[in-house]
C-alpha cells in the first residue's frame, strides 16, 4: 500500500484493526439475536450451537467485505480537486441553444393579447 511508512502506525483504513472490528461487532450481534431467537422462548434450553454457526458466518462475510471494500479504495487524483468546473460562468452565451433570440421570439404588429378582426 502506497501510504505506508516503516516505523510509524497505520491510519485504521490501511490497518488490520478496523475490518476486524467491524466484523467482530455484527458477530456478536447475531450470536445474541440467533441465542435469543432460535431457543424458541425462555422455558428452552438455548441453541449455543446455532449462535456459534451463526456469529461464524456473520464474522467471516462481513470480513471478506470489509476487506475486499478497503482493497477497493482509492485516492482521488490531486489535479481532480482543482479547477473551475463547469458552467460556472453567469454570462450568457451568444450562440447555441441558449442565444438571447431564441427565447424570446418577435411579436406580431397587433401582439398576442389583440382581438382578431376574422
């Protein structure tokens, strides 16, 4: 990774520590919810067995995506963030589409609102 440097600590984007806590939280959270959820009610034995399974996969999915979205990241080019943009300009054009002429079409002698004589 090009923002490495030996000697000095990983931003979190670049370390191991944030994917795997991230996935360690949702881990937890579905062992709790499939606990809960899969005894059937208080008066059962509860299913550490499905809890486990359940915060097994929920720790390795969400850590398969984590790291395949921080491999993903990108910087954005420095000559991106400079520049005046696009159509910031207040003047209006002379020509095209947007010339003066075009939005306001020539009146008739008698005007829109005049009574016809037929």
């Amino acid at each position: 990774m090009a923002d490495q440097h030996p000697g000095k600590p990983r931003r979190l984007r670049t370390s191991v520590k944030g994917p795997l806590m991230f996935s360690a939280f949702w881990a937890v959270v579905t062992f709790v919810a499939v606990l809960i959820f899969a005894s059937g009610g208080s008066a059962k034995t509860p299913r550490f067995d499905l809890a486990f399974t359940g915060a097994g996969i929920a720790f390795i999915v969400t850590l398969v995506i984590a790291a395949m979205l921080s491999m993903s990241y990108k910087e954005n080019a420095e000559h991106l963030g400079k520049g005046s943009g696009v159509n910031l300009s207040s003047k209006k054009p002379s020509h095209g589409f947007g010339a003066p002429g075009a939005q306001n079409p020539p009146a008739s002698e008698a005007g829109p609102e005049a009574p016809s004589d037929r």
